[in-house]
C-alpha cells in the first residue's frame, strides 16, 4: 500500500476534534517527505486542518461552519513530544478539575521541564518548572503536589477545604501509589512533605512515610492557615 493511501485510511479512522502529528501516522520518518505531500493535498480539500506545525485535525463540520478542537485537544501536542508525555496542565485549571475552584485561568499553566509558552487564539499558556521529569506515569502525582504547594493560593478555597478534599482524594489511592508520591515529594518545598506527612499520618496510611519527616527541619514552622479541627496531625507536623 502506498504512503498517501496509509495515511488517508489511518486518518478516515481517526475520530473527528482529535488532534495527531507524522508520529501517529503508520510511517517511516524516511516518508515524512512524501506524508507532508499528501497532507497538503488533504488539506486542499478541506478533509484535515493544520492546527500548528505538524499538527492537524479532523474538524467537526457544521451548519455554521468548521470546529476547532476544544482547549484540552489544542494544548495536548504541546504535552506530547514524539508520543511521549512530556508535560502537564497545572495551577488553576488543573484545581478546577479536582473540584479544588470553580474558577478557570485565563493563562493556563503547564508543568514541564522544557520552556513552552503557547498564544494561538483563544489559547494562552505558560510554562511553569516541573520538579520531576514528567511521564505518563507520574503527572497525576506530580499535579496532586502541586495543589498542596499552592493550597494558599487556590482561588474561592480556603486551606481547611483543600486539605479536606485532597485528604479524600489521597485516602483512595493505591500503596503503590502512595510510595511514588512521597518520593516525588521529597524534590518538593518543605511545607509540602510536611502536609503530605500530616495527611497520611491522620489517614493512617500503611506505607512508611518517615522520610517525609526526615527531611525537614525540626525546627521549621510551616504557616498553612489551618487548626486542628481541620487536621488533627498537624503539630506532629509543625504546621499551623
């Protein structure tokens, strides 16, 4: 089978609204050449749009003409480098997700140890310096670091609600998956190791999190805004 019919059948397979780049298609990069070719000629007929440099989509046709991708699709090439995540959305839309805010950011935040700064439109973000390297398997866990680093700071949420929410969340997560948040936040500002430290311990967590406590100063008090009655285990912690 030819190049340009590979490509034209992998792409009539696609869903529409999701954006891919040459790394999706069934080629060699040897044939990116003669991919980019029969890309232009299905642009000519309206079948693909370019969304940025390498990037297209399938739009969605309607009576009022061509959609573009909704924001998670449009920023999804910018957190992907050759099919492997390289990035994440953090700050206030992530806060969103995890019900932390009902407030969405006008300039999203991605996490990432790579520079990437996006104004296309509707679309605008910044990049932010992740504290790991980032990967499909840790970005979650890395986000979730992320929102107890910025609990002051979350927009219409208070310390005590945040830690509440995220107590529950953390109480749901796996042994396994306990172990790697705590070794992702030992590279994390101190007053986080001691938070994540106070929720484990009153969530009576079964994995050893002594290196939390190990970490830090014994000395340091850490100004979080919260009282007991949020969290019983806060003085073990230092915190207040």
């Amino acid at each position: 089978m030819k190049v340009a019919e590979q490509i034209r059948k992998t792409i009539t397979m696609m869903p529409e609204d999701k954006t891919f780049g040459y790394a999706d298609l069934p080629i060699a990069q040897s044939e990116y050449l003669t991919a980019a070719k029969a890309l232009e000629r299905m642009q000519a007929k309206g079948i693909i749009k370019k969304m940025a440099k390498g990037i297209f989509y399938k739009p969605i046709k309607t009576v009022f003409g061509d959609l573009q991708p909704d924001d998670s699709e449009q920023l999804k090439p910018y957190l992907y480098k050759n099919g492997k995540r390289i990035a994440y959305i953090t700050g206030e839309s992530l806060y969103n997700q995890m019900n932390l805010t009902t407030q969405m950011a006008f300039r999203i935040k991605i996490a990432s140890s790579r520079r990437i700064n996006i104004d296309k439109g509707a679309i605008k973000a910044k990049s932010v310096k992740s504290y790991a390297e980032v990967s499909e398997k840790n970005y979650q866990l890395l986000g979730f670091l992320d929102a107890i680093k910025d609990i002051k700071k979350i927009p219409d949420c208070t310390a005590s609600n945040a830690v509440k929410i995220l107590s529950k969340k953390l109480a749901t997560f796996e042994e396994r998956k306990v172990e790697e948040l705590i070794k992702y936040a030992l590279a994390y500002p101190p007053r986080v190791r001691a938070l994540l430290g106070a929720m484990l311990e009153n969530n009576n967590a079964k994995v050893k999190f002594s290196a939390l406590k190990e970490s830090l100063n014994s000395i340091t008090i850490f100004e979080l805004d919260l009282k007991e009655t949020d969290l019983p285990t806060i003085e073990n912690w230092n915190i207040r």
